[in-house]
C-alpha cells in the first residue's frame, strides 16, 4: 500500500487484543490517520486492494470489537484524533473520535460544563469506542447515556464516503435518524470519526452514601422504595458480597457473611436540593448502617474500592473477565443467587457488581488458565441464556463485538439480524469494516 501504514510486528502486537476472552490475532498492520479526509483515503484504498480494516479507538472493550478478524487484516487506531473543542455559548462540544473520554469530561469541567456519561472506563476509552458501543455508564439513569448526548455525528462508510447526520442544534427530526443508527453499530456500518455532542450546567453539590446491606432483595427493595419516593440519585452502585471480599481494605464498614453494598450519589445544583434528597434517601432506605460524606476528598474514599475493583480482581488471578447483563429491578436477586449456585457447582469466583439504577449487572470472573477459562464460557452461556429467558439483555453498555454475536441471534431472533445484515450491506458493501463483528 502507499498510504503510510506501520508494519513492525512489535507495535502489530499491541493492536491483537482488548480485555476479552478472544484469541489474540496480530494484525498485518496499523494505520495512524489524523484526519477524516486520511480515514477516508486508507478505506478507498483499502478498498481497491480487496483487504479488510479492523477499528481501534483505544482497545478498552470487553467482547473482541477491536481484535482482528484474521491475521491479514488492517487495524485502522484512531488514537491520534484527540482534538476537543467546547463551545460553551451554544452548550456543546466537537469532538474526535479518539479523544479519551475522561479527558474531554475534565476539558467540560474547567468551564463549568458537564459531560454526563460516565463510563468505568473512562480513565482508558475513546470518545469513539463508547459511541460505537453505546456506551453507558453509573449516571445512566438520571442523565441518560452517550446515544442520549449526540447531537451530530460524522463518519466514513466502507465505500470511503464522509458522511455527516444530525445538526449542532439541541433539537431537530428532519429525515430518519442515522445519527442513532451510527451509535451501537460498533465500527460495522462506518468508522466515527467526530461528534457534536450537547452538553449540560455542572452540578454545584454532591453527597455520596455508602449503605451496607444484609440481603441483594432488601437493597433492592430499599432502592425501589427511594425511587417511588422521588429520591433519583446520579449515580447507583451495588456490590455483592464477594465483590465486598475483593475490596475489602478500601471499605468504611467491614462486610459480614451474604452483605452487599449500595453506593449511592446524589447531586443538584445547590446543597440545600442535594441534603433535602438525602434526608428524604434515608427515610426509606430499610437499614441504619451507612457512611455519609459531602466533602470531595472523603466522596473520593467512599468510591475508592468501587474505582479499584478491576485492578483488585487482576491481583487474585492473570486474567479478569466482566459480563454486561441487563434484567429488570424484580429479577435481579434471583439472578445472582442462580449465578451464585452455579459457579459455587463449577468452583469458580464470581463477583457481581453494577448500575442498579438501570438494571445493568457487571458478572465478572478470574481465571488463570484454559481449563478455568472454559469452566467459566460455560458458566457465561448458562447465565446468557437465563437472562434472555427472563426478558433481558446480553448487552447493556460494552456492545457484542465477536464474543457475543452468537448469543445475538438468540436475543433477536434471525429475521431482525437478517434486516441488520441488509443495513450493513447499504454502508459496507464489501465487508470490509469491522469483520465478522455483531452479524
């Protein structure tokens, strides 16, 4: 190829993997485009030589989105387009693609704005992954998800054609909404390279609540009752008991046998609002063990365990691995009580943490070897199909990538992935974006 590619088999191998359960394949090479009009031209070419692109935002997910689809194929990383712009007359902001996402959420911050969406990956994920996967993250419930913030959005299709949809203005329904069709397409239908994306006023007061729990149904419970109540925090978490074994150094209250956690945040834009919900909050949470602070050096500490739960897991066992379920309010007590019953069955850690303010339950497992590693597919598949049975979902928030595209069919049924199918030929029609990726 004439256009710039990098072919050392050192900086290939950086590009074979993310934090899935997928085999690791080395790609031929990686192109490192700074411009829409560089992505437009590595695609025509691309294109003409019958090869294939693998796309790279900064290879954080969870299911093989990023991970070749075989060892002759291109990985195009759009890592080099960072560039942030924030408008702050009009309340939003432009972005590129391979922005880091909690760069641009502190860019907002400096001039006191607020990005909303905030997922746990933040820290190590793109702009443009977490558009491409739908990305959601602890805020989803009170302030919605990245689909909820784009206003404009600009790509380049598998033919090499820079398309753009949407506007820059807060509200608009002219023709179909392919802005929405571009989110959670995961790099199969075209390569993101920019996006608008509205922006709100910086909450001016915060309180985070650690509340320790005797059972998963009576913090559920409790956390229902809040909600009925009119108490809707920013941010949600529980934790089960094993997930509170994993952390427990970073904790404010020692867990005792079958204990889980609700971590609570509430905002607003002025203390008085934010200890109003408070009050209202333990008036109808069914426990009196719970740890309160306002201040952000001692919030910082009610969160620390939850922020290094990943880093704890890696310290048990090589490899972690998180699932991305969702199921409604009054089935997710019965789920990890079933996901606790097998895994005990097939002697296998499991840790189950999450948005319970969106029902999105983060399973997640250590292994060190094959033999472990297939106990635990195992595990996935019987939890994959209880879940679908129940009327919930594979894929919340780290999309389905190669790891879960069989399991899709399951949750969609065959006509719609047919349809799918029918959509990805329209923008790709030589296959040659995201191979064998979802369909």
């Amino acid at each position: 190829m004439s256009i710039d590619v990098v072919l050392d088999k050192k900086v290939c191998m950086e590009y074979s993997s993310d934090y899935s359960l997928c085999k690791k394949i080395i790609p031929k090479g990686v192109f490192f485009p700074e411009t829409t009009e560089e992505v437009s031209e590595i695609l025509k070419k691309v294109n003409s030589e019958n090869k294939s692109l693998t796309i790279w935002g900064a290879g954080s997910g969870v299911n093989g989105g990023c991970v070749p689809s075989d060892k002759n194929e291109f990985v195009l990383s759009l890592e080099r387009m960072n560039k942030i712009e924030v408008i702050e007359s009009d309340f939003i902001a432009r972005v590129q693609a391979g922005a880091n996402t909690q760069s641009f959420q502190k860019y907002c911050e400096k001039v006191g704005l607020f990005f909303p969406p905030d997922p746990s990956s933040s820290d190590i994920s793109s702009i443009g992954g977490n558009l491409a996967c739908s990305a959601g993250g602890m805020r989803g419930f009170k302030y919605g998800t990245f689909k909820d913030y784009i206003l404009k959005i600009k790509i380049v299709d598998g033919l090499g054609n820079i398309r753009e949809f949407g506007r820059e203005t807060l509200k608009w329904v002219a023709g179909y909404d392919l802005v929405h069709l571009m989110v959670g397409s995961e790099g199969t239908l075209g390569i993101i390279t920019e996006a608008v994306f509205k922006l709100l006023p910086k909450p001016q007061a915060k309180k985070t609540i650690y509340i320790n729990f005797n059972s998963m149904e009576e913090l559920v419970s409790s956390f229902l009752t809040c909600l009925k109540n009119g108490v809707i925090p920013s941010n949600a978490e529980f934790m089960d008991y094993n997930t509170l074994t994993v952390i427990k150094d970073y904790l404010p209250i020692r867990p005792m046998e079958g204990d889980c956690v609700l971590l609570v945040e509430l905002d607003g834009s002025s203390e008085e609002i934010v200890d109003n919900l408070y009050w209202r909050l333990i008036e109808n949470i069914k426990t009196d063990t719970y740890v309160v602070s306002s201040s952000a050096e001692k919030m910082e500490r009610l969160w620390l365990g939850r922020k290094r739960l990943r880093i704890e897991l890696q310290n048990m066992k090589a490899n972690v691995f998180s699932e991305d379920f969702v199921l409604n309010y009054s089935k997710i007590s019965d789920f990890i009580d079933f996901c606790q019953t097998i895994s005990k069955e097939n002697d296998v850690f499991v840790a189950n943490f999450g948005h319970i303010i969106d029902g999105n339950i983060h399973t997640s497992f250590v292994f060190d070897n094959n033999k472990e590693k297939k106990k635990i597919e195992s595990i996935i598949k019987r939890l994959s199909e209880y879940v679908i049975e129940k009327n919930g979902s594979i894929a919340g928030e780290h999309g389905i990538g190669k790891y879960k595209k069989d399991l899709l069919i399951k949750e969609c049924g065959k006509e719609n992935i047919e349809l799918m199918k029918e959509i990805k030929r329209i923008f790709d029609p030589n296959n040659i974006l995201n191979k064998g990726k979802i369909l």
